[in-house]
C-alpha cells in the first residue's frame, strides 16, 4: 500500500514513515492520499491510480491515530 502525503504535511509524513507505512510525496500511482483540507490546492484532479481508485483523507482536525485508524479500515468517517 503506497501513500501519497500533500508536501506541506511534514509532521504527517514523518510520523506515518517512523511508524513503517510506505509513504510519498507524489500523487500517481496512490492507494491512498493525506491531504489538508485547507489548502488542497486542486489536490482531487490531481492524485490518481490507474488501477483502481484512491482513498482520499483530509487530515485537517485528525491527529495521527485517527488518520492511522483510517489507513487500517480503509475507509472515512461518516460524512453525516
């Protein structure tokens, strides 16, 4: 499972790296993508996987282990 992290997130990276999840800061080729909500700059036409989709997650208000706890599952919070 490869990761892509939005630059601008160094703390992420870091602590998802130290943990051992393969993590990048490029956006094709991703199973998933950590992304700031904030500032996304137009993240969601960018990131993409040729095989199949990928699992986009904003990080804004999460810390680690929730953002982790979305990693294991596979999937986001409830929207409502």
């Amino acid at each position: 499972m490869k990761i892509g992290i939005q630059e601008n997130l160094e703390e992420v990276y870091k602590a998802l790296k130290n943990k051992g999840y393969n993590v990048t800061n490029n956006k094709e080729s991703v199973d998933m993508y950590i992304y700031d909500g904030k500032d996304f700059g137009g993240v969601f036409n960018s990131v993409h996987n040729d095989d199949q989709g990928v699992l986009m997650i904003n990080c804004n208000n999460k810390n680690i282990s929730d953002i982790e706890f979305m990693i294991n599952q596979k999937k986001y919070s409830n929207l409502f």
